[in-house]
C-alpha cells in the first residue's frame, strides 16, 4: 500500500485513548472501553470483545432504570462545572441490556466521576450499539474529578494489554 492510499484516522484515534476493563465483576469476557478525550471527558463503550457484540446477537432493551429509585434518564447537570450529575464510582451499573436470546448484560461506569450523559438514541435504535459501538453506540459520558483525571487509568489496560488478553483467551480450549 502506498503511503497516499493509507487511510487517514479516525476522530476516536486521534482524539482518544482507548483504555480497557476486562471480564467485568468476574464475568468471563464481559469487556468495557473507555474513549478518555484529552479534555479529560471519557466516553463508555462495548469493547469489541463484548458478547453483545458477538454471534449476530440482537438487542431486545436497554434499560437506564438501575433500581427503583435510580434512573441514569433522569441524570440531569447544569453549568459549566457540570453540577448536579450523578456521581459515579468504578462499579456503578449505568444500563442493563437484554439480548433476544433473554441474555442479560450489565454495563459498569468502570471509572469514578460525574455522569454527564447517557445515550437516549441507543433506546430507539439498539441496533447502534451493534453497528457503531464507539461512536453514535456509545453507552454514556462521565467527567472525572480534575484532580482524578491522571489516576483515573490506573487499573485499565492499554490497547496492547486488552489485545494480550484476547490472545490469551483464544489460545484457551474455551474462548468466550
């Protein structure tokens, strides 16, 4: 391939870190990605290794009802400081996805910070988390505290290390 046909990046490569959370909570292959903006926003997406995203699997609901009194819908912030988000920890479920084959998946923040947003156009149109998990797919975005934001990635792993663990499972009698 000639360097005038290499293909330019895309905005999420060239604007993002891809950091990586694995088998989630303990459940085999149950992987997150966080999109992490130089502004320190980050972006929660299905890793590519997620099996939502894998076997021609469909989407029956997603649900941003977390409990009965909790809903990530009702998330609403004001301002430039971005008050009145809810505050997320590591482990905060932010959705439930139920597949049509009644399997359900929960999705984690994975990260600490203040919920800016969900995506309400993956609740009319699933088939984005399917399509384009990074980009109009995407699950929320949560903001750091400033003074977090370089510890944030502590406990993730890099792009090379995500991919070493993908190795390792297909190397495995049974893989995901």
């Amino acid at each position: 391939m000639e360097d005038s046909e290499k293909k330019a990046p895309s905005v999420i490569d060239r604007y993002f870190t891809r950091w990586y959370r694995t088998d989630l909570k303990g459940k085999s292959c149950e992987d997150h990605c966080i999109l992490q903006h130089s502004n320190r926003i980050c972006v929660i997406t299905l890793a590519e290794s997620h099996p939502i995203l894998q076997n021609g699997r469909k989407i029956k609901n997603i649900n941003y009802q977390i409990s009965d009194g909790c809903s990530r819908l009702k998330n609403k912030v004001s301002g430039k400081s971005k008050r009145g988000g809810q505050f997320l920890t590591e482990f905060a479920p932010l959705c439930r996805i139920t597949c049509t084959d009644e399997q359900e998946y929960t999705i984690f923040s994975c990260i600490r910070g203040r919920l800016l947003e969900v995506n309400e156009d993956i609740l009319n149109k699933p088939d984005l988390l399917l399509e384009k998990p990074s980009t109009e797919g995407y699950i929320a975005v949560i903001l750091p505290k400033f003074e977090e934001s370089k510890s944030v990635t502590e406990g993730l792993l890099t792009r090379e290390q995500y991919e070493e663990v993908l190795t390792k499972r297909n190397q495995q009698e049974e893989p995901c």
